[in-house]
C-alpha cells in the first residue's frame, strides 16, 4: 500500500463531512436496467468496470450530474450480490460515501469493533474501504471512501464533478458524463428496517456513530442528500426503499414523467425501475421540494 494521504477532522470520532457519491443496485437483468435508467432518467453510461468479474459479476454506471448509480449483476453462482438477488429480488446493494479521510475513520471503526472490514484498498490518492453489512440497519452493504486533495482535485468533496474512483482511472472520459447530466442531482434515498425494528432516529445515530455521517434528527446529513429510515414490516424485507432524483427544469422533469409513462413505469407519484421506487423532484427556479 502506498498510504494515500487525507485530512480529515480533529478527532476519529467526530462527525465530518460526508457526501452520498454512489447508490449500487443489483438486479437480475443488466440489460434491461441499463435500458430503463438511460432512457427513463435521461443519462447515460460512463464506465463498465472490468475488475467487478473477480467476483463473479458485471456492472455499468451512470451519472447524477456529479454522483452516480450503479448496476451490478451476478454471472456466476454462489456470490454475495446472486444470494442477495435470492433473497429479496432486485433493489438495493451498497451505499458509497466519500468522506475527508476513509483511514482515520476505518481505524477508529475498527479500535471501536463498531464494523467488519470485508475488502477495500490504499493506492495513490484513494482509499477503499467495504464494511460487513451484519449489524447496520437499513440492509445495505456500506462503503466509505476518500480522496486526496490534490492541485488537479483541491476540494474533493465539494466540487460537484470531483475525480471518483470507480468511474476508472482517467477523469477526463468520465467527465463530460457527468457534465452532460447536470441537470440531475441525488437528493436522497430511503432504507427500511428490519420487521420488528421501529427506531428509525436510532438507526441515524447508528450510522453517525460508525461512519461519521452527521446527523440531523433522524435524517443523515450528507453534503449533497439526505439519507432517512422507515420502520420495518412484517413480509416487507430490509433494504432500499426509494431514491429521489432532483431535475432542473420543467421540461426534463416532464420528459422523465412522460417517458416512464409509456413504459408502463408510474406508480402512485413514482416511477418503478430495478425493484425500488424513483422520486423525481423539481429543483432550481426558486423550487424548494425535496421529497425523499
């Protein structure tokens, strides 16, 4: 490892700043995923990662403006993505979230016992860090990472199209992607609960505790979104529930509404697509509507 150098706040346990960079889905069908959120939400393909076949699976990546949803899909047997597709069917696989220094929070995690290391690596100006999703509530396997500042990337957190790892090694591929959507934002998404587990506000503070994401009542307070939880329910599996999409301008937003229509996609305020439910949400030109 050639230990990635970050700053991060003046104590491991502290809070710091935290942004949602990346939402994973896994689904039985990449095909059709890959059909539907290019063409439904309007964006397109900026990576497909080779290395994901180590573990048995194919990915693609699209842009958020700035942040990204990802698709996996396992074509093998017996990996952890094809168990989850058995179990629940397709929805929700990993939250990724960047933060000022992934190392100083792994080591705090781990002196705290609060999580399992299950894979990550240090390498350049990044660090990876995957952590067991046994014992965090919300049923999403999560994923705390970070940049160095550099000249090329002086701010990582708060430039909206900031360099970011799994979109490949080179920025200027991917860059434009991510310039070509910035009519879209990731505002938020929703987690449910185990059946039997009612707390959502401890739920927040769980996640607060581990990763650091500060917290604002029951909601975490990423930089860019807010992630909340809802009770369990008996028969209703823990995982994603829905993610909200922010659109600028009246005419994207109906061309989203429009296009999900004619597929057969609306349900009652939201669009169906990969086993979880989309909110699409008016932003700029003084709209303040930021439903999760």
């Amino acid at each position: 490892m050639s230990g990635a150098k970050n700053v991060g706040s003046k104590s491991a346990a502290d809070p710091a700043p935290t942004r949602l960079r990346q939402i994973a889905l896994v689904v039985n069908d990449i095909e059709r995923a890959k059909r539907q959120l290019t063409h439904i939400i309007g964006t397109e393909v900026i990576f497909e990662d080779p290395s994901v076949g180590q573990w048995g699976l194919r990915n693609f990546l699209c842009p958020l403006g700035g942040d990204i949803i990802e698709v996996v899909a396992p074509f093998k047997d017996d990996t952890t993505a094809g168990r989850l597709l058995s179990k629940r069917g397709d929805g929700g696989y990993m939250i990724i979230m960047q933060t000022e220094d992934a190392r100083k929070r792994r080591e705090y995690i781990e002196s705290k016992g609060l999580s399992k290391v299950i894979w990550g690596y240090d390498h350049g100006d990044t660090v990876c860090v995957q952590y067991h999703p046994k014992g965090i509530k919300g049923g999403m396997m999560a994923e705390l990472d970070s940049h160095t500042p550099s000249p090329n990337n002086p701010t990582p957190l708060k430039s909206r199209f900031s360099p970011w790892h799994a979109c490949g090694s080179d920025h200027k591929v991917y860059y434009p992607g991510m310039k070509r959507t910035s009519h879209l934002t990731l505002e938020g998404c929703i987690l449910r609960l185990a059946p039997g587990e009612q707390d959502h506000e401890a739920a927040s503070r769980q996640w607060e505790e581990i990763f650091g994401v500060p917290r604002s009542r029951d909601l975490l307070a990423f930089t860019n979104a807010r992630l909340g939880f809802v009770p369990g329910r008996e028969g209703e599996t823990e995982g994603l529930v829905s993610i909200t999409v922010g659109v600028n301008g009246k005419e994207n937003l109906n061309g989203i509404l429009e296009r999900a229509s004619k597929e057969g996609l609306c349900g009652n305020g939201w669009i169906d697509m990969c086993g979880i439910k989309w909110f699409f949400v008016l932003t700029g030109h003084g709209e303040t509507n930021t439903r999760l």
